[in-house]
C-alpha cells in the first residue's frame, strides 16, 4: 500500500452503493415453511427470495454486494432459524477471513466520525482498495427504531464501486456497537474488502467495545472538548492508538491546536495501549483535507511495525478468546 495523495477528492462516477435488504416481500418468503411454494415467482435476473447456505457463500466470496448484505440481515435476524443458517454460512466462510485491516473510529456523538470516512474511504477507493464501513447507529429506548442516517452523510462513498457501507442499529447493545458488528466484519473480510471501519454511535468515556474487535483504534476529539486533567481519566483515551483533533478549520483552529498540545501532554502520562507504540495526536479536517492522508500513513506505519512480528495476529487471537467469553457469558 501506498500514501494517500495530499488531498482526498473522490472520482465518484458510477452506482457503487450495494444492494438493499430484502424487503418486504422478499422477507416474508424467507421464512415460509420448507417446501411451500412461493406465490410469486424471483424477476429474471435477481437472485432468489430464499438462499441457500451455498447461494450465501458463494455470492459472498464473489463480492456480490447484494448477497452480501442479505447475509449481514441473516446474520443481525434473531430468527432461530435464521441464527442455525448463518452460523452455518459463517463456518464456510472463516478459512477466507481475516486478511482485511480492521480499524475502528469513535468520539463523541457531532465529532465528524461519518465525514472523516467519507473523506479517507474515497481517498483509499482511489488506490484502487476496497473499503467497507460498518456504522453503528443508536437506537430510541422508546420506540425502538434507528434512523441508520451514517450512510446519507457519505454520499460520495456510496458511489464508490469499490465501497460497501452497511448501517446497524445498535439495538441493546452498550459499548458503542451493534450485537453482531464481529460478525458482519468477517463476512465482508471473505467478500474480499482490504479495509474495514467500523464506525461507532456517539460515545462517552468508558465505550470501548470496539477496541475488542479492531487492530488500530482511533479517537476523535472536538476542539474545547477537555483539558489535560480530562486527558489523563481513565477510559477511552488510554484505549486509542491514535487521537485526531476534529473540524481544525477556520475559528475552530486555535482552539484545536491548544487540545492537541493538552492531550499530547497528558498522554505523557499514561502507559500505551499497545506497548512500543507512542500515541500520535494531530489535527485533522474533513473539510480541507488536512490531517487525513498523514493518519493513513500512521495506520501503515502501525501495521509495520507490528504484523510482522506477529503481534497484530496476538491481539486477534486474544480478541477471539474474548468474544467467546462474552458469548457464554450471556448464554
């Protein structure tokens, strides 16, 4: 992989938003009784209302964006016979997985997590990569919807042929993330993304879900949004791999450098996240540009340092191990 050109500007002819979930039509024939034939036949040309475990793994590992995102609905379906299916597509699909880069960006709810992707994923879809984004987005506790609006604010990533944006509420699932994030990350690691971010709701000092299932964790902090002693609080910052300070533009710069030079200080005194790795602080604009290609070539650095001595497949490992406690854990 190469550097980023100084400034992200997207090339974004084309259709390259994936296909819709099955709607509801297509939803309801999902579920008829083995056997019971569907009342209306599939358009000509469009893959069946109802797949196959095969029809799944095959359409996935041929990067059929469609298919892929009917597997990541079957995958998120609290449907027990859903839940038996793809747990059977994702045991053909795991010796194809993990060969992406998995980062994950996090801040505050209004910090530009949506528009510094939009930004680095048209950037990297211009080195001819394939991003994926997985955006997390909350979920009312009184009506129990999600408006899943990440996805509107990329416009231009949408139009990327070689990206893939996937919106999941977060249903009721704390830390930031949605209850089955880990899993959509390995079914777009087999559809063959070389890089996937995943993209937290808004979050506070202590959601740090996404460090347990990323290799590179990024922060982004608003100008004026702390000091030194917030710097120093146990939680989210001594988690990140890297902090960029947002929206340094225009009346907002000062006040971003003065974070940069607080938080650069107090990182001083906590212990890195990833022993022999000091944590950069910069600043960053959406808007301009700035800031975005140098974070690329810290991710590129990170990963050089530390994948060929193994330690990048340690902390899967350790992740891994993890996640399955979690996982008795709620059983």
């Amino acid at each position: 992989m190469t550097g980023l050109p100084p400034a992200p500007e997207c090339s974004c002819a084309g259709a390259g938003a994936e296909s819709d979930p099955p709607g509801p039509a297509q939803s309801f024939l999902s579920v008829l009784p083995a056997g019971a034939a569907p009342s209306v036949a599939p358009a000509p040309g469009r893959p069946p209302a109802r797949l196959s475990v095969n029809d799944y793994v095959n359409g996935v590992r041929g990067g059929d964006r469609g298919i892929l995102a009917r597997a990541i609905t079957l995958i998120e379906s609290s449907s027990p016979e859903h839940q038996v299916r793809a747990q059977k597509v994702l045991q053909k699909l795991l010796p194809f997985t993990g060969r992406s880069r998995r980062l994950g960006i996090t801040g505050v709810p209004g910090v530009g997590k949506s528009m510094l992707i939009e930004a680095l994923g048209c950037a990297l879809c211009g080195q001819g990569l394939r991003v994926a984004v997985l955006a997390v987005d909350p979920t009312s506790t009184r009506s129990g919807g999600s408006i899943l609006g990440d996805k509107t604010r990329m416009e231009q990533l949408c139009r990327q042929p070689n990206a893939f944006i996937r919106p999941s509420p977060s249903g009721r699932t704390l830390g930031g993330v949605a209850r089955k994030t880990r899993e959509t990350m390995l079914l777009c690691e087999a559809a063959g993304f070389d890089v996937l971010i995943i993209e937290t709701v808004g979050v506070g000092q202590s959601e740090v879900t996404v460090r347990s299932m990323v290799d590179f964790f990024l922060l982004l902090i608003l100008p004026g949004a702390g000091d030194e002693l917030q710097g120093i609080k146990k939680g989210i910052v001594e988690q990140a791999d890297a902090l960029l300070i947002t929206k340094a533009d225009g009346e907002n710069r000062l006040r971003a450098e003065q974070a940069r030079q607080e938080y650069a200080m107090a990182l001083h005194y906590l212990p890195a996240n990833t022993p022999g790795w000091t944590t950069p602080v910069s600043l960053s604009s959406a808007v301009t540009g700035e800031g975005i290609p140098e974070f690329w070539q810290t991710v590129l650095r990170f990963y050089g340092e530390f994948e060929p001595n193994g330690r990048i497949a340690a902390r899967r490992s350790e992740q891994a191990i993890q996640w399955l406690h979690d996982r008795c854990a709620r059983r």
